[in-house]
C-alpha cells in the first residue's frame, strides 16, 4: 500500500494548480458574472494544448497517456478556481475515453485528436431528455436507417457545451420494439449538422460559465459511419463508460469544496471579534475539523476509484460512492465555510457564495446522489444474494 | 553545442517556516517544493536556446539534492532539457554556496559545456553567489540578473537589469555562464504528454561525496523569524510635529526615506 | 578592524548608496579604506584612503578589471571586510572577489549581531545568522539596511589602474522604460480612501506618491465612486500588493481592503479615527486630518 502520487502525477497536479491560479482564478469571478465566455474558450484552448483534454487517452489519439489519478487530481486543480472550466475539461475528458472505448478506429482518428489539441472547443454528451433523465433508458429520440444515412428525431436537455461542441456523442432508439434499454444506439454527430439545433440556454444557479441547452434534432441526417459501437448495444456500453466521468465530478466538488474552506480559514486567522482571532473559538474550529475531515475522505475514496479504473478493476461501486461522498462532503464543506465569513460570505466581494452556487450541482449531475445510492446498494446487496 | 542549466529545489514560499531542530535551518517536513523561481527562468531560456540551434545542441539540467529533487529535474525534462544529471546529497541544505559552487564546478570542468545557465538566486537562501563563483572556479565569462538574452555566432547578447529600470548591454564570449532574473521570459507549462515521455529520459546519479572536496567558508548559527513587530504606534497632536516624528520612523525603519 | 569599501558609481555620477557603506562600516566600528571606479571630480566626501579607478579608462561595468583592481587594494590594505552593496554592481562582482581570495562570502546583510551578520531568506519571511570561517571575508550589504553616512574630510587619493583580459563586453545603457500603474511592482503606495472626501482631492495624495517615488492605490468605495481608476484598486477585488511602504490615506480597513495590503513591509495609516480598524495592522497610526496631514508631508518629502 503507497498512497503517494508518483512524480509525474505531482508534476501534473502541479502544473494544473499553478495554470489555474495564474489563468483560471482570476477570471471566474467575471465569468461567473458575465454572459461573454471568450476568456474561458480561450483557456479551454491553452489547457487542450497542454494536454488536459485527453489525461487517459493514448498517445497515438493525442492523449497524455497519464492515467486516472492524474485526470482525478488535475479535476480537482482546476475546480479548485473554476468550476465551469472544470466541467467542461470533465466532459471533453469522458468524451474522449467513451470514443477510445467503443468507437472504430476511424472514429478515433477522426475525433479524439480533435477534442484532445482544443481544435474543438469541447465536446458534448447528448443522454438526457425531458422526460428520460434519471431513467435514461426511457429516452425517445429516434435514430432512423435511411438507407445511405440515419436520421435523427427528437430533442435532449442539459447539454454541457452544446454551443461551441465540435461533436456530440447521441444516444438514440434504434428499436423501439426492442425491451427497455435494449434497443438504444450511440452516434457521433458533428457540431453544425444540418438539421441539429442548439436550443435555449438554460439559466442556472451557478457554473454560469459553462453552458447548458437544450439540444434539437430536426431530421437530422449523419452517414451511416456515424454509429458508434454496436447497434442496439449503445446504452449498455456506453453507460457503463459513463461511471468514469462520475470520478471527474468527484474530483470537482473536491476541488470547490477545498477552495472554499482554505479561504475560509484563511479568513478566520484574520478575522477579530470579542477581542480575539475568531480561528480561536471552538464553534470555528469543529467547522474547520469536520470539513477538511470529510474532504480528506472524499479525496481517499477518489484515489480509490481511480486506481481501481486505472488498474483495470471493477470501479463502478467506488466511483458511486466516491461522487456521492465527495459531492456531499463539498456541498457541506462549502456552507461551513460560507458561515465562516458571516455577512461578508454572502457579498460578492468574497467567492464564498460562488463557490456554494457552482459546487451544488455536483450531487445532481453526472447521475444524482440518489441514483449513486441505487448503483452502490445493489453492487453490495448483489454480493448478498 | 553544450549546454548545462543548473537548479534547485525551494519550499513553496508561501509555506510557514519552522527552525528545524539545530535551530539552523527550516524543518522540512509538510513543505511543499517547486523549481526555484529564477530557475524557472534560467531552463526556459536554456530550452529556448536549444530549440534554436536544433539538434545538434544538448542541454542537461543539474540539480543537487536529496531524491526529492528528481520531481524538480522531471519537470525540467518536461519543458524541454534531454538529460539530468542529480548530484544525491541528503545534506545539500548545509552546504554553503561555496560548496555548492564547487561541486557544480568539479562536475562541469572538462565537460566542455559552451554555456551555462542559473537563476540570479534561490528564493530560500537568496544568497545570489553560486552561479558567479562556479563561473569564476570554470574561468567562464558571467553576467548576472538577465532580463535580456540572445545568441549568434558563439557570442551572448545579454540585458542585466540594474537599479531603476535601467538596463546594461554586455557581450559575452562562449565559454559563459548567465544568470537570470524575473522577467527575462515567460516559462512554459510542461504539457501532460511531455511530463508522460520525460520518463524516458536519462537522469544520471553522482553521489555527492564524488565531487565535494571544499570545506565550508560559512557558518549559518541560527534560523529564526524577524523580530515581532511590537504593536503600532499611534501618533497624535500638532500636523507639524506629527510629520517630523512619521518621517523620522520612516527614516529609521524602511529603505525609502533617506 | 579595517573594511575595504567598494564605492558606486553610474552614468557619470557617484551613487548615494555609497555612502551607506560608510554607516555599515560604523556600525562595524571599522576604519575604512574605499575602492572607487568613478571621478575624480566626484569624490565622496571621506577621510582614509580611496584607491581611485577612471571609469573613463576601465569602464563602469567591466567585472573582470573591476576584480583585479580590488584584489590589488585588497593586497595593500589586507582589510578583514571587503564590503559592497547589494545591487546589481555588488552582487555581480563580490563573489568574483570571494572566489579569487577564496574568503567567506556573506550576503545582503541587513544587521549584525556578535561577529556575525543577520541576512533575510525565504522571501525575507525569515533569518539567518551566518558567520564567516575565514579570516576575511566579503560582506553584500542590503540597500538601505544601513544608515546614510556622510563621513565628511577629504580622502587621500591614490589613482590606480589595471588591464584584465576579459571576455565580456560593455556595450551600453538602455533607458528605463515608460511603464503603466503595477501596483504589485511598486515599493511605495499611497493609497486613497474614503477619507479623503472627494475626487478632487485625489491628487493631493497623488501628490505625496509622486514624491516618494511610488504609485497611487485606491480603497473599493473610492474606485465606485468614480474617483480614481480601477487599475489603481488595491483589495480582494482590486490587486494584492506588499510593498516596501504602504500609507493609506483615510481609509477605514475594510477587511477586503486590509487582505490586499497587510503584506506591505511597513504601513502607515493616516485616520481621523483612533479606532479605524487600519490601526490594527498598521506599523504607525497618525491620528489626523488627511488633508491636513498629507500636503505637509508631501512638502517635507520634497524638501
């Protein structure tokens, strides 16, 4: 048992967290702020060539080759100053890994590059829908074969990057005769299709920078090459790929979660009341105590899921709880430290009341904290049977 | 084309230091470690050097200390250097920069390195002396705090910064060493890919024992904190008078009065 | 005790740092000697000798014949302190000399103590005590570490020179350029707040940076109300700085304001109230009106 970074993934955590705190911070107040996301487009372009796109993608695609403790840790760096980064780095990641897992190799060739040097801007997921989203498999839009191509019908919801996404990667019924879950098949669709629509921009409570909408599909035809994967066999594949994003919205809650509370003690050192640094009361204290504990858990069970993927074992039970946990523990972390600033915690003069909007979306996405429990119990009830 | 950066690891400066037990230097346990600052500099210059003449040029990073280090040197070949050279030595630390100095200088000599490059100073002992003394030890040609560097035909063209913003032009022949100061460059990032493929290359290990010969010309005797400040003074009454005695504490206690 | 004190000299005049090492040299209780490559129509004010270089003859930057001049009055004086400044001039040609006589070479000394320097490291956040193990050694002191020390008299001359064969080459200065407000570069801050009551009192604490060689910063309210522009703004939503000398000029110590400056080396704060918070990390509190206070210290500074 070794629970240290090797040197290459300290380099890394390192080169994110000095990229981060040199670009990203101090910019996000803004973008959080504001509705002109060039700044950000322009950083997801710097870290793409850095080579934050594709950490567990393989060189010949363009990727780092440098693991899932390395994406993990990296995750974490650049949340640690902005979330809406963060989230976008995650997708373009996962975007990657599911097209390396199930895609042809002309599929590889042709696009993980792409997402990988920044020439997309991002890439997007397309799953969830109006009515199908903790239960994706209830989905509706239609994937028709006509002949020299398939047609896409329906639209999807709460899609991360949709306006500047070079590909998105569709599920679609294919059967719809098929059993639930069995007849759903996964496509690549380039951004600027005809016939795909970027719908309306949702208008959330945080991570403003990274956009979210609505996605339409109007007989939207793409070539036959664009399947991905088996027919009829995409849900499965590419779901069970999906379990990996969830150590990257881990990693992301941690990484708010943790800025928030080294502001906050930062904060509490400085601050006098009563005649005494306000650090020195205990009702402070347990604060402190009992959030860098849970982040401290919540980092340990990340490292777990992300050896375990990278060591090629099942991950899918402590992915689940590592998001769960992790995304809980900065949900609270970041409340504490809120309540550690008092009035000034709730003013837009401090990043406290960012960082509470942007990290409480990290128990809802990437599958809720509720389906988490669901994947957890019966991974364990499974082994009780 | 030879060329040799050589670089140390500091604490993140930001850290809270602690005397370590001999009350001589810092505790080093829970420090975080980077590439000293001017470092930074001196391998972005280097790389950028090497880029320019191509192939035909190879650049190896030196750094002396304990196996720590090695993440400094790895990032070092990630930004661009094709081998490393770590002088292991668990006591660095206690080294004067002498001493340093010379085991840089009894690797080097006889190398034929055509140029060197350090940063002006550590950011932990700031003592500003290793890159000159092994430049005058190897019998190089040295200029210090570079905020300007250009190489042709075997000759640097080198901007020193001075006091005021000022800057001084030199020429240096090759064999030289140059140190570097903030604002010289803007180093790179290490990209993820070449932090990955850095593994690959060479980092050969030199016990320090196999080039120390000097005894130290220093001694530190205590590592401690500045004296506390005692609380403010408070300064009431007549404008005039008030002004009189503010100046007079500026005078005695900052560097900008004069 | 005897130092040899290594003079300053640039762009055709001696510098005034120079006499600083005349106040080290006091503090010492050293007799002084000084090597000066400069003018002879220009001599510091001093008694002792002064070994006199022309720099017309061996250059203002010319670290090689420099050294050798050095080591010729260090032969003939065998002082136990060859001292320079720490700048640019000192720091490049001490360890030259160290190295030649292979003597102990100290650092941007900033105090002594018992035989042996105090010298600042890890960003100035901490010290060191060092002491040398030879029998002489070369001392860097810090820029203004050290009082101003006109010794007054008249030196006696000696008029040397040297040839060294070095392959480096001066070839000239380049002028400082025009540069934009950087307030995390600046040594010196002066900073306006609310206290100075109205935009056009502003440069009236303009007044008192331009005088000390600093920069304008401004506290949150003073930049919302349009008084002063946001690249001056010094805070959590302005920029962090820690300069040498920071005065903050009637504001209050709002802690966004406070997080941006308490790194400043020294601070003064200029308030009407006793009780503004500022008190509490400034180094000196002035208890007074701004712009009674400021206008009078800006015509001391410029006396």
């Amino acid at each position: 048992m070794f629970l240290e970074l090797t040197e290459e993934q300290k380099l890394i955590q390192d080169t994110a967290r000095v990229f981060a705190r040199a670009e990203l911070e101090p910019v996000a107040a803004t973008l959080d702020q504001s509705d002109d996301r060039t700044p950000m487009l322009a950083n997801l372009k710097r870290l793409a060539e850095l080579g934050f796109m594709g950490l567990n993608v393989r060189d010949t695609y363009g990727g780092a080759e440098a693991g899932v403790i390395a994406f993990s840790v990296a995750m974490t760096e650049i949340a640690r100053a902005c979330a809406s980064t963060a989230v976008t780095v995650s997708v373009n990641n996962m975007a990657c890994e599911v097209i390396q897992a199930i895609g042809s190799e002309e599929q590889k060739r042709a696009y993980i590059p792409k997402i990988c040097s920044g020439e997309f801007a991002a890439a997007s997921f397309a799953l969830t829908e109006t009515c199908a989203g903790s239960d994706p498999s209830g989905m509706v839009t239609t994937a028709t074969d006509d002949g020299d191509a398939w047609v896409l019908n329906g639209s999807k919801i709460f899609i991360t990057s949709a306006p500047y996404a070079g590909v998105f990667v569709v599920w679609a019924v294919t059967n719809k005769e098929a059993p639930k879950g069995k007849g759903i098949s996964c496509f690549l669709v380039e951004g600027g299709t005809s016939g795909l629509l970027v719908g309306k921009e949702e208008r959330k409570m945080g991570q403003h920078a990274s956009a979210t909408n609505e996605l339409v599909f109007d007989n939207c035809r793409i070539p036959k090459s664009a399947l991905m994967g088996k027919l009829n066999d995409g849900f499965r594949t590419a779901v069970a790929e999906l379990a990996g994003g969830r150590i990257g919205i881990g990693s992301l809650g941690l990484g708010v979660g943790l800025a928030a509370m080294d502001h906050a003690t930062r904060y509490v050192t400085e601050r006098s009341q009563f005649g005494q640094k306000i650090s020195s009361f205990q009702a402070i204290q347990w604060k402190i105590a009992d959030s860098y504990t849970e982040l401290e858990a919540a980092r340990l069970l990340l490292m777990n899921a992300a050896f375990r993927k990278e060591q090629g074992k099942p991950f899918s039970k402590e992915a689940s709880m590592a998001k769960m946990f992790a995304t809980e523990a900065a949900n609270r972390a970041c409340y504490q430290a809120l309540q550690m600033l008092g009035g000034y915690g709730y003013t837009r003069d401090f990043p406290l009341e960012r960082y509470a909007r942007d990290v409480r979306v990290t128990s809802i996405y990437e599958g809720t904290n509720e389906i988490q429990r669901v994947i957890i119990a019966r991974e364990i009830l499974r082994n009780f049977a | 084309m030879k060329l040799l950066v050589c670089i140390k690891q500091v604490p993140d400066m930001e850290s809270r230091f602690r005397p370590n037990s001999q009350g001589i230097w810092f505790d080093e346990n829970d420090l975080a470690w980077r590439m000293n600052e001017y470092d930074e500099y001196a391998v972005e210059q280097a790389v950028q050097l090497r880029e320019q003449v191509g192939d035909s040029a190879e650049l190896t990073v030196l750094s002396i200390g304990p196996d720590r280090v090695v993440e400094a040197i790895k990032k070092s070949l990630a930004m661009g250097c094709d081998r490393a050279v770590h002088i292991r030595d668990d006591h660095a630390a206690t080294k004067d920069p002498w001493q340093i100095a010379s085991i840089i200088a009894a690797y080097a000599k006889g190398q034929g390195f055509d140029l060197i490059f350090t940063g002006m100073q550590s950011q932990d002992r700031g003592s500003a002396q290793v890159g000159v003394t092994l430049a005058e030890e190897l019998g190089y040609a040295c200029a210090t705090t570079l905020v300007g560097f250009a190489y042709g035909d075997g000759t640097v063209t080198a901007k020193r910064e001075l006091e005021g913003g000022i800057k001084g032009v030199v020429k240096l022949a090759t064999p030289a060493l140059v140190t570097c100061q903030l604002g010289l460059n803007v180093p790179r990032y290490p990209t993820l890919p070449n932090i990955m493929k850095a593994k690959k290359k060479e980092i050969e290990v030199i016990a320090v024992a196999d080039l120390l010969t000097e005894q130290p010309l220093t001694a530190t005797t205590s590592f401690h904190p500045p004296a506390r400040k005692g609380g403010g003074v408070v300064l009431e009454g007549d404008v005039g008078v008030l002004v009189e005695q503010l100046v007079g504490i500026l005078k005695d206690k900052t560097a900008v009065l004069r | 005790m005897k130092t040899l004190l290594i003079g300053e000299y640039r762009e055709g005049k001696l510098l005034d740092t120079t006499y600083e090492l005349f106040g080290f040299a006091r503090q010492l209780g050293a007799e002084t000697a000084m090597l000066l490559v400069g003018s002879a129509s220009q001599l510091p004010a001093c008694s002792g000798p002064l070994y006199l270089a022309d720099a017309s003859q061996c250059g203002e930057y010319s670290p090689d014949l420099h050294k050798q001049l050095i080591l010729d009055a260090v032969q003939k004086e065998n002082p136990d302190y060859i001292v320079f400044i720490h700048s640019s001039y000192g720091w490049d040609l001490a360890p030259r000399v160290a190295t030649r006589l292979k003597a102990a070479q100290v650092s941007e000394v900033i105090g002594l103590s018992n035989n042996a320097f105090e010298v600042g490291c890890c960003n100035a956040k901490m010290r060191r005590t060092v002491k040398p193990a030879t029998g002489k050694a070369v001392i860097t002191i810090q820029a203004g570490a050290f009082p101003v020390l006109q010794p007054g008299g008249t030196p006696q001359v000696q008029t040397v020179t040297a040839t060294a064969a070095g392959n480096l080459t001066f070839v000239g200065y380049e002028p400082a350029e025009a540069k934009d407000v950087d307030l995390a570069k600046a040594e010196v801050i002066v900073t306006a707040g609310r206290g100075v009551g109205k935009k056009e009192n502003v440069p009236v604490i303009q007044a008192l940076a331009k005088a000390l060689g600093g920069e304008l910063g401004a506290s949150r309210p003073v930049v919302d109300a349009g008084w002063v522009e946001h690249s001056h703004q010094v805070g959590t939503t302005g920029q962090s700085v820690s300069p040498k000398l920071y005065i903050a000029c009637g504001v209050s110590g709002a802690i966004q304001h406070l997080a941006g400056m308490k790194k400043s080396d020294f601070i003064v704060a200029i308030n009407k109230d006793k009780d503004a918070p500022i008190g509490e990390i400034a180094d000196v509190l002035v208890v007074a009106d701004v712009l009674q206070f400021v206008p009078a210290l800006t015509a001391k500074v410029s006396a």
